[in-house]
C-alpha cells in the first residue's frame, strides 16, 4: 500500500509524491496484488469406468442373414477390400475380429444405419436394463447424465435439437432467460471474464453502526466463503458408509465446499473440520462441543431451547434443518428470528413437500418471499435439498430462492453406485457403490461432477448476461414458466385451459 | 499396394475417398434401406424416434422424401412431446365446405414488406431453409439444399461458416449469414445475396454463440472461416459491437452500403422481452424477423442450453405477433419461425399463431437420412454423422450425393406443399397468408386425443430419452 501516515518531514520531502513515482508504485502494487490473485479453477480429469452402466442399445444382428450377405459380397466383388471390408457403423460395433458375428453393443451410438442398411437381419434396441435405472423423478436419462459429466468433468455436448416433451413437470416446466446482447461472451465466461460462483454462508448484517470515534460496533459478521454455491448432503439411505464419507471429505475440501454427515459418524471416524457440517439430534445440542473445527453445525429440526444451548457452547455457525411438513413456515421464521445462520430445507426426492405434495420450486419462492416480507431475507442463508438431480436444477433452485444446493442422489450414481427400491423417502433409499471404488477414483469423479455442473451454471448465467451466482438468488424474473407463457400465448385457442391438463 | 496390405488399411477403416464400387454399395444399401423402411416393408426400428420426432414421424418424413405424396398409415403431422404444436389442431369446416384441391391455393410468401426499393423477393412456399455451416455439414448437403431451393423458387442460409463457391451456381437462393464470429463474411458473398442475415441467437444454445469441434474443422472448413484446421471454433457471443437498436442499425447500414438490394434478415433467439427485441430490429430496418425457437437444431450445443433457455418458438410467435401490431408495424415486416417447426402442418400452425413463415432445418436432414441419434458434433467417431450429413469427413460426405438428395428434397417439399394446400382448403382458405394470426382456426387438444393423435410411437418413449 501507499503509505500516507510517515511523519517524518524529511523523509516525506526526499521522497516527494510525483506522478512518475505514484505510477511506478501503483504499477508494483498491481502487480503484486496480480501475483496473489488465484482464479478459482475445478481440475478435472477424465477418469475410467469401474462399473459402467448398461449399455444404452442392445445390437441383435442374424447370423444367417450375416453369412448370406457375405457370400453375396464376395460373389459380387471379389477381392475389393475396401468393399467387403467395409461396415455400415463408424463406431466400431462391427470391428470386432469376427465383425458381425460377435457385435459390441457398448460402442453403439443409436445411429440406426445398420439397421437401415441390413433392415433384414440388424436389429438395435433400448437396453431395458439401462431404462430400468432410477425410477420415474430420477429416470436413466439423469442418471447416464451424471455418469458423463462425473467421468469426463465437461459440459455435455451435443448434436440435434431437444428430444424430450414440450415443458414439463417441476423443473421442466421453468425455463432460464438470456439476453441477445450486453452479457459476457462464452469463450469469456469460462475463461478471461470472471463469472463468480461463490456463496456466502451465514448472517449478513441488516446495517452497520459506528461509535463516535467511527469504529465498528456490535459483533463482526461471522460469516464464511464457499467457492461453489451447493454442499454435499448427508448421504440418504443407507449410503453413509465411512468409505464414502471419506470421499466426500476430501472432494469438499478440494473444491472448497462444506459436506454434511450425521454427527455420530463425524465423532465414530474422527473427520471433525472446518469443511464438516454436522448434523446432530435437535435433542442433543451439547455435542456441538464436539466439533472445535468445525464452521457451520446443523441441528437436525427446530427447537429454540436447543438453538440456546448449542449457540452457548459453540461459536460455530448454527443451521436448523427443516422439512417441508406441515407448519414448516412457522418454523422457519421462529428460527431466522432466533438469528440461526443458515436453514437448510427439505423436499422427498422427487422434490415435493411431505404433506401437500407441492413442488420445491414452488415451496423454496414461498420460503424466499415470505423473509423478503419480513425485511429479513439477508439475515440467513438458505441451502435446499431434495429432487435436485441435474445441472439445470442448480440454478433452476437458486433462481427459486436458495443461495445454495444440497446434493444427495447426485453423489450416489456420479460414483456409479446403483440404487435399490425406492429413490422418494430419503430414510429408505438403499444403494451400493462399486466394490473396485478406490478414494482417488471417487474423488476424482465427484471432483468432475461438481466442475461440469459449475461450468454449466457458468452458460446458463452468462447466457443471463448474470456475473455472480449470488445475484441470481430468487431472481424469479430470470425465469420463465412454460404455464404463464402457455396462457399468454394459447389464450382465447378453444379448449386451452390454463396449465393445459386435460 | 499389395491386396494384403488394402487388406489390412480396409480392416482398420482406414478413411479415405471411397471408390467407385464402395460408393455404389453404400449408397445403394442406404438408400434402399431407407425406402423399405418408409414403405413399411419391415416394422420400425426399435430404438427410432424421440418425443419430438417420434419414429412415425421421422418414416413419414422419408416417405414423403422418397415418394413425392402424403403416407398413409403413418403420422405425419404431430410428435409426442404433450405440449405446444403436438397439442393444437384446426377446426376444419364440414367437408362439404371444403374447397376442390388446386394449384390455385396460393401458398406464396412475400419477404420485403417494407416498401422500399430493395429486392422484392416472393418464396412459392411458406418457407425456406435455415443456416446449417459449412463444416457442420458438408459442402454436398448444402448444395443439395441450394438446387432444392432454386426449384422451389425460395431460399437457403449458409449459416456461420463461410460461402463454399461451390454454391455460387445458386446464389439467387442462397441467404449469406454475418454472425457474432463473422466466419467467412465477405464482401463479394454478401453482394452476392439476396438476403443477409444476421445471427444474433440461435434457439438450441441462445445466449452461447456457436460451437465447431475440432475434429469438424477440417483444413477446407478452416481455409472459409479463416481460421487454423482441427481447432475448435466458438462464435463468441455476442456481438460485441451491439449494445443497443442503434448500434444493431449501424450494423445493418453496413450491410446496406456493401448490398444495397439485399432484404435484411435478422435471426435472434426467444428470451422473455423477444417482442420488444423484434419491434427494436423492425425499426433498424430489418424487413425479417426470424425468430428462432429453444427446440431447434443444432450441429452441437451445450445439452442444459436445449429447452432450458428462453421459450420453444410456439410460445414466443403470439408474442410477437400481437405486439408488432400493437406498435402498427406488422404488416411491414415478415415474421418467420423457426426452432422445431417439423411438418406441414407445423408451418400451418405456426402461421395460424401469427408467423409469416417458417425456416426448415432439421426437416431436411430428417428427409435426408437423420435419425436424430444427437452425434452431429463428431459422436465417439469424432468423423460426424455416419449418414454423411453432419460431417466434412472425405469418406462420409460422400454418402449424400448432391442430385439424390435435391431429388429427395424437392419431393419432401411437394409432399409438405400438398398437405398445407390441404390443410388450407379445409379451413376455406385459398391462399396462406389469409391464415396468418388466426388463432380462431386453431383449437387444443387434450391430452388424451393428442397422445392418440400422436400414434403408437413406438421406440424410445417419452420418458426414457437419453
């Protein structure tokens, strides 16, 4: 810094302030200020399967068929390899040593060009074992999702235009905003232009008070930075083993977000640290002592004689986990007027409210506004869990109102675990996960994840023309509700009813 | 080179220019292929079709393709997607009110409503074909789309990727495009356009600007974009000299005093304020609205940008439509659609909702070979299309041979003619632009007639795409 406070008469006359030396020195100051400066940056790498999901086409091709087309080729041009070595797919299903006679269907892209070409004896078909994962909310089109962008940590990309139904349910039925001019550029937006993705967790202070003298009054915010704006969840089910709580450890730590676990496995396997959420029992607030590292501690439930007890032996930031039950508005404000930190609310898995099956969009906008009535939307940060299961749902939420996302499903099939039974009751949800899986492996596919879901709010927010995540939050004009659009454009059409469900 | 060795090179697919002999087996079981599967020789393909383009759709789409006529037996006009054009239908008038089937049904569309001195240029169909570069698909696809347009007296775009010269033998009918990355624009492919247009957006990845991989940019791809081969290629949105009307006017007076006769076309994507977009182009002096649709095509796009940015083209038509006649400026500017508009009876929708027009892409390709399998960009191959459509690979560009695919083309279009012609007589109208803005026509279905509407679809349903 520039230092204007010597005294010494002398020294300030040698060293006179001249506008070639206050150049120099903001130059050096820059540039130091440049060589500190870090640009938060997701490494990935493109990791191998361990356990790959089903092929997405099974190849059925006749072997009689094959044989008599064959003979018909050399009978036809002799000894042309080119000819009669030539396949109908580019991608290899027929280069196998015995080409057709053995296909490999796990090279198959659906292109459908042997079957147009051998209509007689190729067949190729949706593999029902892949159709079968996940279940109607969390379908195999999520999860073969996840599985790509864990593996190689990309945007998707790909040809042809959308293939799936006009709007939707839940998330499907909002879709983001962009502006044709003014906004960063795409090669900008992931790389020389900043787009910031960090959320604040914590208390914002409403206002500041100074004393006379002008020094700060009151308690300083406590608060803290997360470089991405969603968390990794306790695992649901029957997922928490320590083995995937170790993973989950490291890859927050890696990208600099928090991990929430059941406090009991916190204490059982020694992981309390500042990237460790803890989740104890709203009956039990005298084990926040237990977590000396930790940054934020989350009480499971709502209790103010809980709150009271746990603020007093920590000083840790204090969130209230609250379902979407009935009476869940009650206790959410109880709780930010009790001046809880954080307040991480929960849909079931497909993203509904427990008693009245509303959609948590819906749910998170009614949770967002009513604190924006009460002038205190600032005062608490809002996480949010429940059927959020793809790239465009995280800002889909945030949009909703949340400041960040919890992740629970997503964890499960990005380290190519498979689930068993239901995937709506986080309690019951029953899973496994590869027996090959190795820490370095599944931190990088968790790693890879969180870097394609992040780059992918990077599109959707630069689309927006939007330069900070945390600008997005409860940015409701920055959707559009297919329903809306459906009544201004349908409108006065006969037998358009609004919503269109008939 | 010894056989053993043609051997081996063929046994590890070597690419190369393919002979004479291959050219004519692999054309010859495509082709036949695709006309056995149109005529329903063999039932559909399992693991064809998608909510947007069902398998009945995509077969009829070659039927029409390979036939010059309407199939019977097979839908031809609705998807399965449970939502906009899917969902409406016309009110048709009792059949004795019918008008008699004729060539007399005008089904023509003026381009330069504006009144000024540029070119007065009329389409004899409702529309034209949209920008597909030069590198996302290949030299031969575009000029099968240019001969194709030059018979139907309307247009096609080269997209952002230059002016193959290749299409100069049709350049009455070849829109040149300036986009955000000004890929190949130059100065004489612009005097030579009828039309110029300018892309702002793109429906399928609007706000994202275009997207070439690398292994599509090819050393005559690179040579028109001027560029370096094999790099990939983004056109970087936006236009960064564009900040507002006037600057957009600026940049069409530019165009102006290059062509002084091309009608200015202006391409942008479907956000929330689209009508005040359109009205804002209308008065710097576009005589083309283009609106293009988050459903639409694309050669390779970001999968969250498809659906979930800005608002499928049916959403975004009424829109506009009501809006540039609430400013009084609408019957002095065409409005096209584009963005998932699929069938005849899609344009006749989209105009009913208020369009001019519509622009064609993926219909094309549809009737050329597509299947939809999403590897425009390159797929695991990294070659491209495998039917030689999305692609600039030297050995499967050849599979689409130029006079076939017009051929194809030009009997979609009289298929897709007809049918609108059809539609139009139904309803007691003799000419298209009487259909424009009637909402009354139209009528919605419900959910249930619209799925039986839609047919049995089979192959991969509704729910299960990946």
């Amino acid at each position: 810094m520039l230092d204007s406070t010597t005294g010494d008469a002398a020294l300030a006359a040698s060293s006179a302030l001249t506008l070639d030396r206050f150049g120099a020195e903001s130059a050096r100051i820059g540039r130091e200020l440049a060589d500190q400066y870090h640009r938060y940056h997701i490494e990935t790498e493109e990791v191998d399967d361990v356990d790959p999901l089903p092929h997405r086409f099974l190849v059925e091709v006749g072997k009689f068929g094959l044989a008599k087309f064959i003979v018909s080729e050399l009978f036809h041009y002799g000894l042309k390899p080119d000819v009669i070595l030539s396949r109908p797919c580019t991608y290899g299903v027929f280069s196998g040593p015995v080409g057709g006679f053995h296909p490999l269907p796990k090279l198959c892209v659906g292109c459908l060009r042997c079957t147009v070409q051998h209509p007689d004896f190729v067949k190729v078909l949706p593999n029902p074992k892949r159709v079968a994962l996940g279940d109607s909310y969390t379908t195999h089109g999520h999860i073969a999702a996840i599985d790509e962008e864990s593996k190689k940590g990309l945007v998707p990309v790909r040809g042809q235009g959308y293939r799936g139904r006009f709007g939707g349910p839940g998330f499907d039925g909002m879709l983001t905003d962009m502006s044709e001019i003014v906004r960063p550029s795409r090669d900008g937006i992931h790389g020389r232009e900043l787009i910031g993705t960090s959320v604040d967790i914590g208390t914002k202070p409403m206002h500041l008070s100074f004393d006379e003298e002008g020094n700060l009054q009151g308690k300083i915010p406590n608060m803290f930075t997360i470089q991405v704006p969603f968390v990794f969840d306790v695992p649901p089910g029957d997922l928490g083993t320590a083995k995937l709580a170790k993973v989950l450890d490291s890859t927050s730590k890696r990208i600099d977000t928090l991990a929430c676990m059941k406090a009991a496995d916190v204490i059982e396997r020694g992981m309390d640290s500042p990237n460790i959420v803890p989740v104890i029992p709203k009956e039990k607030p005298e084990m926040v002592e237990m977590f000396p590292a930790a940054r934020l501690i989350e009480l499971d439930g709502w209790d103010k004689d809980s709150l009271d007890a746990a603020r007093l032996a920590t000083d840790a930031l204090i969130g209230v986990r609250i379902c979407f039950t009935e009476g869940w508005q009650d206790r959410l404000m109880k709780a930010v007027n009790n001046r809880v930190d954080v307040v991480h609310l929960n849909a079931d898995l497909h993203g509904r409210g427990f008693d009245d099956g509303r959609f948590i969009s819906d749910l998170l906008k009614e949770a967002h506004m009513l604190l924006i009535e009460k002038g205190c939307r600032d005062m608490v940060t809002l996480i949010g869990a429940g059927g959020l299961v793809s790239a465009d749902h995280l800002p889909k939420a945030i949009i909703s109102g949340l400041d960040a996302v919890a992740l629970d499903l997503p964890v499960l099939f990005a380290l190519q675990g498979r689930s068993h039974g239901s995937l709506v009751d986080r309690e019951q949800v029953r899973g496994t996960l590869p027996k090959k899986m190795t820490q370095e492996w599944a931190e990088q596919r968790l790693t890879n994840l969180c870097a394609s879901w992040r780059d992918q709010l990077l599109e959707i927010l630069g689309a927006m023309g939007i330069r900070e995540a945390r600008r997005l939050r409860g940015e409701f004009g920055r959707s559009m509700i297919v329903n809306h659009l459906e009544d201004e454009a349908f409108e006065g059409i006969e037998g358009y009813v609004s919503g269109g469900v008939i | 080179m010894s056989i053993i060795q043609e051997f081996k090179d063929a046994y590890k697919g070597k690419v190369q220019l393919p002979s004479e002999e291959l050219l004519t087996k692999t054309t010859g079981l495509m082709q036949d292929g695709m006309r056995a599967r149109a005529m329903g020789d063999y039932i559909p393909p399992e693991a064809l079709g998608d909510a947007r383009w069902t398998d009945e759709l995509i077969l009829s789409t070659w039927y029409m393709a390979e036939t010059g006529e309407i199939p019977e037996g097979l839908n031809y006009k609705t998807g399965k997607s449970d939502g906009g054009f899917d969902r409406l239908d016309f009110k048709y008038l009792p059949e004795s009110d019918w008008l008699e089937h004729s060539d007399s049904i005008t089904t023509k569309l003026d381009l330069n409503r504006r009144g000024d001195a540029k070119n007065k240029l009329t389409t004899d169909i409702p529309w034209y074909g949209g920008g597909m570069s030069y590198g996302s698909v290949s030299v031969n696809v575009m000029m099968s789309r240019a001969r194709n347009a030059a018979r139907w007296n309307s247009f096609m775009s080269t997209g952002e990727g230059g002016y193959p010269s290749q299409l100069m033998e049709c350049k009455e009918n070849v829109i040149t495009q300036v986009a955000t990355g000004y890929f190949g624009v130059e100065e004489e492919t612009i005097q030579a356009a009828p039309i110029v247009e300018f892309k702002y957006a793109q429906g399928a990845k609007p706000g994202l600007g275009g997207h070439l991989l690398a292994a599509k940019a090819g050393e005559e791809v690179a040579k028109l974009r001027g560029s370096v081969p094999f790099v990939s290629l983004f056109s970087p949105f936006p236009f960064h000299s564009t900040y507002s009307v006037e600057d957009h006017s600026k940049h069409l007076d530019w165009i102006e005093t290059v062509n002084p006769t091309a009608l200015l076309s202006v391409k942008v994507s479907t956000p929330h304020d689209v009508d005040m977009v359109a009205v804002g182009s209308f008065y710097a002096g576009a005589h083309i609205i283009h609106l293009d649709g988050s459903y639409g095509g694309t050669g390779a796009a970001p999968e969250i940008a498809k659906k979930n940015i800005a608002m499928p083209i049916e959403l975004a038509i009424p829109k506009v439509h009501k809006f540039l006649q609430a400013e009084g400026v609408r019957d002095r500017v065409t409005l096209i659609a584009s963005g998932g508009v699929r069938t005849a009876d899609d344009i006749a929708k989209a105009i009913a909702l208020g369009a001019d027009g519509c622009v064609l892409g993926t219909t094309d390709l549809v009737g050329l070979g597509c299947t939809r399998c999403s590897n425009c960009e390159g797929g695991p191959s990294g070659r491209g299309c495998p039917w030689g459509l999305t692609t600039t690979d030297i050995e499967l560009q050849e599979w689409v041979q130029p006079d076939w695919a017009a051929e194809r083309l030009n009997n979609l279009y009289t298929a897709m003619q007809y049918r609108l012609r059809d539609i139009l007589r139904q309803l007691g109208l003799s000419d298209v632009s009487e259909l424009r803005g009637r909402t009354d026509l139209l009528r919605y279905m419900g959910k249930d007639e619209a799925a039986r509407a839609a047919g049995k679809a089979a192959g991969i349903g509704l729910e299960e795409i990946e």
